[in-house]
C-alpha cells in the first residue's frame, strides 16, 4: 500500500489521506490548493469538496487533513476530514475578549446563526443568531482564527457569542453542523 504522495504512481486511482496546510484558498474563484506535510505537488481544493465539510471558505494557513486522488490534472481533494484554525499566538482576537481564557471561550454555547453581511475589504460583517432579535458583530480576525476566509450573506453558521462595550460579539466561529444537537436537529 503506497503512504506518501510520492509514491503515487500516475495511473493509480488510490485515495490517500494526507495532512497539509492550506496555501491559498479563494471563495470567488470557486477552488484553492494545500501542502502537502509530506512536500510534493499542490492539492487542488475546490469549493464543493470544502462545502461537503459544511463550510464555503478556509483561511490560508490552515490545517486541513483531506482525502486525496490522483486525477489528469494532477492531485485533486475528494473529501475534507479535518480543518484547524491557522497557527495562532494565542492573544485574543479583539481587546473586549481578552478577559476570556480559552477554556471560557470553549465553554460558551454554539449558537445557529445566519450571516446578515460580511464585508471581507473592511474586516467585518454582522449574522442574526435564531431565536434572537439583536445582532452578533464579526471580526475578520475571529473569522482567520476560526480557520475561515470570508462569508457569504445567508450563510449558515455557528457562533459562541460573548457581551462586547457595543453589544454582542463573536468570539468563533464554525460550520452550522456544529451547533445542530443529536440528531441532526437544531437544540434550541
């Protein structure tokens, strides 16, 4: 059985799991690529595979395990395991969270959310929580920390949500599968 990229001959339609990190990845260009740990030739990662895993973008320099084959046009991800935020200092994303540790942030409930906008060229956006009248404010850092990129208006998302000095804010932010309890039903 092969174990590493290079050792994937042309022809082999083999599926190979590999952990890597995100180079680049562009929401509006529809696909991206990853490093290989390992080294070898990029991996194409399109928007489809990467909305599979129930999120539309990734941040560059994210961990990622993928599913990967071997296709003409070199080596392309089938299925997203795993992301992890890129590596980060471990400081807090905004000064009104520093009084969080990240056991507390942890701790917080995944609320279901829905973004309201999210405007990636002035670094933040604002999403409606359900059940909830007041809005929950989005840092484009919270978002980068959260292993995402951009989002998108109408997407559904989860958040833990802590009290700002201007109202709610989001300390993280993931994919809406995580907020939906047993059973695949939304918990509130």
């Amino acid at each position: 059985m092969t174990t590493g990229i290079g050792c994937m001959d042309k022809d082999s339609d083999t599926a190979l799991r590999v952990e890597g990190r995100v180079k680049w990845f562009d929401p509006t260009k529809g696909f991206g690529f990853v490093v290989a740990d390992e080294g070898g030739p990029d991996i194409l990662l399109h928007a489809n595979v990467l909305r599979n895993f129930g999120q539309n973008s990734v941040s560059d320099g994210a961990g990622i395990v993928l599913v990967v084959h071997r296709t003409a046009r070199g080596l392309q991800a089938t299925e997203v395991l795993r992301i992890e935020p890129a590596v980060s200092t471990g400081a807090p994303a905004l000064e009104d969270a520093m009084h969080l540790t990240a056991e507390e942030v942890a701790a917080l409930p995944l609320e279901p959310a829905r973004v309201k906008w999210f405007d990636k060229a002035k670094g933040f956006g604002f999403a409606n929580v359900f059940g909830r009248d007041d809005d929950v404010f989005i840092h484009i850092e919270v978002l980068r920390r959260s292993g995402l990129a951009d989002l998108q208006p109408g997407e559904a998302i989860a958040v833990r949500v802590t009290e700002g000095q201007r109202g709610r804010l989001a300390i993280s932010v993931g994919p809406w599968e995580s907020a939906l309890g047993p059973g695949g039903s939304s918990s509130g």
